[in-house]
C-alpha cells in the first residue's frame, strides 16, 4: 500500500500552501496512532457541493465544514475522503476568532483524526476528539 495524499479542489479556486508539509504532519499523525496512510483525498469545495453530499449520503440537508469517507477495512492502514468548505472555515474562524489556515488546520485534522477511527457523536467522544486535535495542532509546529 502506498502512502498517498492527494489535495483536490470541487467547484472552487483554491491554491493550499504547505501541501509537503501537510502530507509529514498527516503521515506522522497517522504513525504516531500505529496507523499507516493509505490513500488520502482532502477535496476543497464550497457550501452547496459539500451540502449536496451531505443531503445524498447522510441524509442531513444541513451546511458543515467537513464529512469524511473512510474507504479502507483495514486495521492498520487508513485511507479515505475529507470533503471540506472553505467557506465554513472562513466563517468558523471569523466566529472563532482564528486564523483562516488554523481553522483550515484544525478541520484538517479532524477529519484524519475520523479516518484513525475517532469520533464526536457523544459530549466525551467530541472531548477527546477536541484534545485528539489540539495536541496534533501542536505537533504540526515542529514541521
């Protein structure tokens, strides 16, 4: 299996700095939760695309910042979609009072951290999952 992690984006223009560095901080997040990355898609897309997934596959016709696809069955190796929209990121870190590529980051993150088999239905799952991103927020600095 080989460790690919591709930037996509769907509908928009968008040029993300870092990718290099972004895939060590991925494929590290991954080692470091005795994961292996697979293949990885992040796709970039606006409010309507992202809903429209959101509508046909979770049955949910509301907007979000992210939904990810995990495409792999296997217990060691981590592979999958993460469909993000940018313009939640850019309203979520206006809310938040972040920066764009924090916020950017954050989400990033997050839905690895879904691949890994984390997840944030439950007060304690968002917890840890909060603490899960923090930390790797963290460890991106040192890239």
């Amino acid at each position: 299996m080989t460790n690919t992690i591709h930037f996509f984006t769907e509908g928009i223009t968008y040029r993300l700095q870092g990718k290099r560095k972004l895939r060590r901080w991925i494929t590290n997040t991954a080692a470091e939760e005795n994961k292996i990355t697979g293949e990885i898609c992040i796709i970039f897309c606006d409010d309507s695309y992202l809903r429209r997934i959101n509508r046909k596959y979770l049955k949910r016709n509301t907007f979000t910042d992210i939904i990810t696809f995990p495409m792999i069955d296997q217990e060691s190796i981590i592979g999958g979609d993460i469909y993000i929209s940018l313009p939640r990121i850019i309203d979520n870190a206006k809310r938040f009072n972040q920066k764009r590529i924090d916020e950017l980051h954050r989400v990033v993150i997050h839905g690895v951290l879904h691949l890994i088999g984390y997840n944030d239905s439950s007060e304690e799952q968002k917890g840890e999952m909060r603490a899960k991103e923090n930390y790797y927020l963290e460890q991106l600095l040192l890239f």
